[in-house]
C-alpha cells in the first residue's frame, strides 16, 4: 500500500492535548518535518519558556530545555555558545518574546547570536486564560481588555520588523498557518530558516501568525478566518531579510 502519512520520526507518538483549533500542533509538526528534513534530529537542542510552547518537550522527540518566562534567547546563548557543533532553536509565544522577554530577543538579536527562533503570535497570553498581550490588536477583546484593546493599551507590535532592522540576523520572515498553502510556506521558512544557523550565518527569526480560538473567543474555524480577515493586513506575510537573497516563499 502507498504511504501518503506518517508521523515525522522527531515527534513522539501522542495524542496532542491542545485545545480544538490551536495551532501549536501544526506548528510543532513543521518543526519536527523540518528536523527530519535537515537530519539533525541527534545535535538538536530546543529551549521553550512558559505558555502553551512549554508542551512541546511532550511531543517533540529532542533533547530540550525550559526557561524562565521570555528568557529562551538567553538559554540559548549560552548553550550554542558553549556548544557551537549543536543545532539551537527556541520556540516562543508572543507574551514570551514581545512582552516580559522583550530585552532578551532583541538583545541576543542584535548580537547575531547563532540560533534560530520559532516565534508563535497567537495575539493573547493563551495559557494563563487569554490576558492582551503586545501584539494584541486594537479593539481586541481580551479578558483584561473586556471592551476591546485601545491604543493607549499599545499598538500591536510588529516583532519581525523590528528584528529584520536589526544587523544581526540573517533571515526573518513572517507565515501564517491559517490554510494548507500557508502551511506549506511555514514549512518552507522553518527548514531555510534553519539551514541558515546550519550554514553559521547568525540568528534566523520566523515568526508564525497562528490561532488561539480559547483565547480569542471564537470556535476554530472562526480563529482560522481571522487570520486572513485581520492579523495579515496588520502583520504582513513575506521575508524581511535574508543576507543570501533566499529563502523567498
Ligand atoms: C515570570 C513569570 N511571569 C508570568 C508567568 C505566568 N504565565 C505563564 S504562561 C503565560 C502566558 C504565555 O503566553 P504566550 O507567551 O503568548 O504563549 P501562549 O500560551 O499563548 O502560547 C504567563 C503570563 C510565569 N509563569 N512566569
């Protein structure tokens, strides 16, 4: 019989218990086909923080490590630093990277530090019961927002603009994984992305926009929808740098 699925063989074989419609699974499944792709699986080191990110150690069959709240950039640091034949990813949510780990991303950025980053922006803090995160937008009703999100609460920030402004990295790209073609191109961006620290060229950054139905309020194909209808006006999808000129997708 033809095989047209299988599981990739760096994910465990679990039954995911995220909520319906969050896109973590999927995420965390390009990982892996990425991993599997580049067969690194055996030099392969992860560092997820706090927020729903933290499950991956319970479905990617890596070695990995936890790290404070927003503190992944630094864990890495030190650990390809110390290790430089490893392959070092962190994999983080928005309220990790663009709100309490803001300093660290961008200073570990701007030192062209030799890891790569999966940046989830699910627009809200979805583990601790869908609190504004930075990257919430405007009118966005959050359970600390009830009326909607206002600008005096803070424009949502556009992480990968002000990583690509930097001279550190080497590759910076936005996807989404709202469809199956935009599922495909975030498998694209994850495996360039980390051919990139492959090749020793410096920090590679993808960020992925993604659904947090719980979250947001809203059933799954709702969540879905919103992506296209609101997030990618406001958060462009495209690569916003890459120092070979690859990597478009
Ligand atoms: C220092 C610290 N502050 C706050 C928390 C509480 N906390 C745990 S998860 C989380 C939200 C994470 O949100 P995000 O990074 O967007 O990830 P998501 O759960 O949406 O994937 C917060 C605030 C914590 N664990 N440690």
């Amino acid at each position: 019989m033809k095989l047209v699925f299988d599981r990739p063989k760096s994910m465990k074989d679990r039954v995911m218990h995220y909520c319906p419609g969050c896109s973590h699974g999927v995420i965390q499944r390009i990982v892996a086909e990425a991993i599997d792709i580049l067969d690194i699986r055996e030099k392969t080191v992860c560092v997820a923080p706090v927020g729903c990110a933290v499950f991956l150690y319970d479905y990617l069959d890596i070695d990995m490590t936890e790290a404070p709240h927003g503190r992944p950039p630094a864990v890495a640091t030190g650990i390809k630093r110390a290790r430089p034949d490893l392959f070092v990813f962190t994999y983080q949510g928005d309220g990790d990277i663009a709100s309490i780990g803001l300093a660290e991303i961008l200073s570990a950025a701007n030192r062209g530090e030799s890891f790569s980053v999966v940046y989830v922006n699910n627009t809200v803090y979805g583990m601790t019961g869908g609190q504004m995160a930075p990257t919430s937008m405007l009118g966005q009703r959050t359970t600390t927002t009830p009326f909607g999100k206002e600008a005096s609460d803070g424009y949502p920030l556009r992480m990968a603009e002000w990583i690509a402004s930097l001279e550190g990295p080497s590759y910076v790209t936005r996807v989404a994984v709202d469809k199956p073609s935009n599922v495909k191109k975030t498998r694209k961006a994850v495996v360039e992305a980390f051919r990139m620290q492959l090749e020793g060229r410096g920090m590679s950054f993808v960020e992925i926009l993604a659904a947090c139905p719980v979250g947001v309020g809203l059933s799954p194909v709702e969540a879905l929808a919103r992506i296209e209808k609101e997030l990618i006006p406001y958060y462009p999808l495209g690569v916003l740098k890459s120092v070979d000129g690859k990597g478009a997708i």
